[in-house]
C-alpha cells in the first residue's frame, strides 16, 4: 500500500469575526493530490476558512499544519513560499495592470517550479490573447482564469480556489472547469463551488459547511441528495425525526 501524504491538517481550527465564531472548532485532513469540493449555503463560513488557511484571516484558537509543518503563525506571504496559493472569491487582480504583469507579479513572489507564464496560458489558453490588456477591462470569465492562473504561477502544492463559477456564463464556467481537470493529480485543491452538480462531478471529495461546522465529508458518488440538502441547511437528523 502506499502512503498518501497529508497536505492540509487543520485541528480545532476556529475563527472569528468580532464576537461571532464564523468557524466553530473544525479538524480537516485533505490529502497530497486530493480534490475537495467545498460547499454550504452564504454565510456558512467557507470564505472566512479559505482565508484562514492561506494566512489572509488569523486562527483565534486551533492549528494548520502544511506537510507536517506548522504553519499557524506564518504570514499569508510566506504561505504562498511555502506552497499555499489562493484564487480569491472577486479575483481581486491589480485592474490597471496588465494580464503580463499580473501574473508576473504573482511568479516573483510565489516559488519556483513547472509553472510559469508560458505554461500557464498552455493551462488557460484563453489567457494568451489577453497578455497585453488590463486586468480591469476583462470579462468575469476572463478575470477568472486569469485568477486562477495567477494562483498556479505561485507553483502552490495546495491551490485554493474560492467560489469558481460566481457570475460566469456556463460556457466560462466550462472553460475553466476544463482547465482545472488538467491540474488534478499535480497538487491538492479545495474548490469552493455554489453549483452543486459541478461540485459533485469535479471533486472525488465533498464536505459541506452549515454555520462555522462542518455537517458532511464524503465521496459525492455515494452521497445522496438528500444528505447534501440536510447537511447544506444544517438539518440533523435528530431534529428531522423530532419533526416526524
Ligand atoms: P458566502 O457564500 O456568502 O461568501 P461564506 O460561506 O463564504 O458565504 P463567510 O463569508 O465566511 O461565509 O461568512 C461567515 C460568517 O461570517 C457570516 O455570518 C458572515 O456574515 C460573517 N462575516 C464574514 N465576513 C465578515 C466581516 N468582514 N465582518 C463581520 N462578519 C463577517
């Protein structure tokens, strides 16, 4: 048998907004190479988590170890050194920048390794005609895949990736879906995605979020709608027999 590598542990991770516990007391393995959907209705906490682990939203209480390493204190820059790389939920790409220079940026301040401009845009051809243009002037699509690809010249071992198809076409959506099933196998991803049929048919793993705790981690062939309904509007089965 041969041993699969932890990439992420958190451990009685919680966080915090002002008095409200977004993430109440959460543990999570996710393995090297492992692709996890990340769903659960507004509000539910994915967001707050995405930023806790690439160091964006600070731990109030619990742990992330990364490889074994513990990466707690360490700053959301030297997370992306370490191997943590996020595509955040609104892109957020510098909008009087060009596409080039965008991306550039991200290389110079990421690692080194397979992934630079050149073989990025190989990832997301739909990049190359748009190296010369600014960030601002993109499409939602556009913007995405350039998001992304900014994450991936950062050469992460963990890419996150925040709300994936929020205000795409589905032929963007399809586009970029198509991109990311070329990185499977290359590094661990944590998709957070509102279409729950995509989530189900990306990911060999989905866990779903109801208020800050995680209600639901299994393998979306053998969960059941039924259990995603229950679990993405945090209703137990002990109440729903209460109710019978
Ligand atoms: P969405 O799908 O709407 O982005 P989400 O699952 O990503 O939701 P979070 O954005 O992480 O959820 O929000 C979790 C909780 O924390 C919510 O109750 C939200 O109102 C609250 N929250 C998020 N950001 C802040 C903030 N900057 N200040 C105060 N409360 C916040």
């Amino acid at each position: 048998m041969t041993d699969v590598r932890v990439a992420l542990a958190l451990s009685g991770a919680v966080g915090r907004h002002g008095q409200l516990q977004a993430i109440k007391p959460l543990s999570l393995t996710i393995a090297e190479n492992e692709v996890l959907a990340l769903i659960g209705a507004n509000g539910a906490g994915k967001t707050t988590l995405m930023r806790m682990i690439a160091g964006l939203h600070s731990f109030a209480e619990g742990a992330l170890q990364l490889f074994g390493q513990d990466v707690t204190a360490m700053s959301a820059h030297d997370r992306v050194k370490a191997g943590i790389a996020l595509s955040p939920e609104g892109r957020r790409l510098f909008g009087d920048m060009t596409v080039r220079e965008n991306l550039m940026i991200a290389a110079e301040n990421g690692r080194r390794g397979e992934w630079t401009l050149p073989t990025a845009c190989d990832a997301f051809p739909q990049i190359t005609p748009l190296l010369d243009r600014p960030a601002g002037g993109l499409s939602g699509g556009q913007r995405q895949a350039v998001a992304i690809a900014r994450a991936l010249v950062a050469n992460p071992s963990v890419l996150l990736l925040d709300e994936v198809s929020l205000g795409l076409s589905p032929a963007a959506v399809d586009g970029v879906y198509q991109s990311l099933a070329g990185l499977r196998g290359k590094m661990t991803m944590v998709v957070v995605e509102q279409d729950l049929t995509r989530a189900m048919e990306f990911a060999g793993r989905l866990i779903c979020m109801a208020e800050g705790v995680l209600e639901l981690d299994g393998n979306p062939a053998t969960l059941t709608r039924d259990q995603i309904t229950n679990a993405y509007f945090g209703i137990h089965k002990t109440a729903e027999a209460s109710h019978a």
